[in-house]
C-alpha cells in the first residue's frame, strides 16, 4: 500500500528533528517556478536555509536525476541547500506543448540563469555552487561563462568536452570491445554507422550507447544499470506519471537538441573559467573519457582547478559511489560561505 501511494503520488518528505517534528529553519519543497515562459519544476531540500545553496544540473538532454535524489543527495542535504532542476522539456517540467523550437542550448543556458537568480533572490544568498553532470557540464560551463557572477563555483561530474572527439572514442571503444567479445552482430552494426558526433542519427546514438553500456564503459558494474532502473521506483518524488513523462520527455529532448552545437570543443570555446573548478570524473568512463578532461583540465585558466578520479565508476560516479561523492563535495565546499 505504502509503495501504491508512492507511485501515485510525488511529494518530498518534511525535514524533522529529533523529536519528530519539522526542522526548524529547513526546507523540503516540490514547486513549480515560471522560468522562461513555462513551468519548470525545483525540488529543495535542506537542514538550513543559511547553509550555501548547490544547483544540480542533471544529464541527459532530458533525463532528470530527481527520482535518484535520495541515493546521491541525502547527506549533501544536511550541509547545503540542495536544488534538483527539471530542465526545459526533462520530466516534471516536459509537457508536449512547450514549443520545440525553444529547445535549444541558448534557451536552456538562460533558463539556468533563471533560476539561480530566482534561488539567490529566495534564499538572500550572493551566489549558488553549481554541480552538473554530463549534458549537465555542458550547460554548465556556457552558463558559467555568460553569468559567472551568479556563482561560487563549479563541479563538472563526467565533463564534456569535444562531442566529436567523445564519441569517436566511444564508438572505438564499442568497436573493440565486440571483437574481443567475438560478437560479430554487434561488430558489423557499429562499423557501418556514421559516428553520432559527426552527424549520424539519434538512433544511431542510441544503439552506439547501449553498446558502450553493454562492454562496461557507463558502469564500471554493469548490474548498476538495473540496480539504478530499480531505485527510481523507490522515490517520494516521482509518480508514475511524472515517470512515464520522464521517459517522453528524455526522447523528445534528445531528438530536438542533440544536434544543436556538436561541433562544441570546451578547450577551444571555453578556455577560462573565473570561478574554482572541480571536475570529478570516473576512470571506466567511455562516454566523456577521462583523457580528454584531463586535457581540458590541463589548458583551462581557473582560479583553482583540480581533478578527482573515482577508480570504481564509469559514466556516473554520483550514483555508483554515492557516498564518496557526497564526501567529496562537502569537504571541498560545505564550510563555504554562502554570503547570507
């Protein structure tokens, strides 16, 4: 009955104290805010509102992380304000009459400007810590470089940093991977397609990742993928309608924006950042390999700037190490001030 209910209805659970009650000075909210002409969804959550303010760009385009937020966000919430964005056209905030041709990198870039000033005006904060992961890195990193005065600092999970470059690795990866394997199937589909970055089509992506996936280069476990799968039914947030949109919305956002700047190439597009850098990146990663983070790494103009590998995850530290990266992220800015 408890998990029906679950399924059929999104909530966020109340923040208590010891005593049972609602903590004071906490938030625990699921609200609609209007950024960009639509309704885009915001889940927060935090012990103390005085406590620095973190925006959580997820992957994708399209796929929402917030049915997964009490695997990877549980503790950070104890120490900042979390905020879990459903982007433009991403689950809670997909709806089929959101116009596709504001799917666009330029759109959704100022629509996370949107919402960090609304944060910084809600919560009388200076500036938000910002965190993105994969497609999240990319939007990120432009958004970082045309409002960086809306931020304290950036950790990009799983970095993007040439498209092109990414997924030749990956389709080399995939390629090497069914011939060690033996299997001639998945040997001949990938030689005859066009590399995704270089204009092959979205099914062509698709296929490409759930090879990638297959041979190990998302998960470094690769029951982590059905393990994940499971998870999402375990969250308060999202009902089976708001799963069932995630779904949609992950294809419909996918299609309408994967061409839209694959020509984007970090080192060359985005050589200084002016805010401290963190990039946190999983060493069985074929998707956004960790070489060329490095690289980026290596050439970017930053305050501070620094790399933290995690040895047991592919594609998603953040959910194949939850805790190391909540541990990572609280030392590094916790004891920040949030400029209240």
């Amino acid at each position: 009955m408890i998990r029906f209910w679950r399924l059929a209805y999104s909530r966020t659970p109340p923040i208590l104290d010891a005593t049972g009650s609602v903590k004071a000075g906490s938030v625990a909210e699921l609200i609609q805010v209007p950024i960009g002409g639509i309704h885009q969804t915001l889940l927060i959550r935090g012990h103390d509102c005085r406590r620095p303010v973190l925006l959580f760009l997820h992957g994708g385009p399209g796929g929402s992380a917030m049915p997964l937020y009490h695997l990877f966000a549980n503790r950070l919430e104890e120490h900042f304000v979390v905020v879990l964005w459903d982007q433009r056209g991403a689950g809670k905030s997909y709806s089929p009459d959101i116009p596709a041709q504001s799917m666009t990198t330029a759109q959704l870039v100022q629509d996370c400007q949107d919402v960090a000033r609304y944060l910084i005006d809600r919560f009388g904060c200076d500036r938000v810590l910002l965190v993105g992961h994969s497609w999240g890195t990319e939007l990120g990193v432009l958004t970082l470089q045309q409002a960086p005065q809306l931020f304290s600092g950036y950790v990009g999970v799983s970095q993007v940093v040439s498209k092109q470059r990414a997924e030749a690795i990956s389709m080399n990866f995939a390629l090497e991977a069914a011939r060690r394997a033996g299997d001639r199937k998945a040997e001949e589909r990938l030689a005859h397609m066009e590399p995704p970055g270089y204009g092959g089509s979205v099914e062509d992506l698709l296929e490409q990742r759930r090879q990638v996936s297959r041979f190990g280069g998302t998960f470094f476990d690769p029951a982590d993928d059905k393990r994940l799968f499971r998870k999402v039914f375990e969250s308060h947030e999202y009902s089976l309608g708001d799963l069932r949109r995630l779904k949609e919305g992950s294809n419909w956002s996918l299609r309408t924006m994967w061409q839209d700047r694959l020509d984007l190439d970090m080192t060359r597009d985005v050589p200084e950042l002016t805010v401290p850098v963190l990039f946190l990146q999983g060493r069985a990663d074929r998707v956004t390999p960790g070489e060329l983070v490095q690289e980026y790494l290596d050439a970017l103009h930053a305050p501070r700037k620094r790399m933290v590998w995690f040895e047991r995850s592919g594609h998603c530290p953040l959910f194949e190490e939850p805790d190391r990266f909540q541990q990572v992220l609280i030392d590094a800015y916790a004891n920040e001030s949030s400029a209240h």
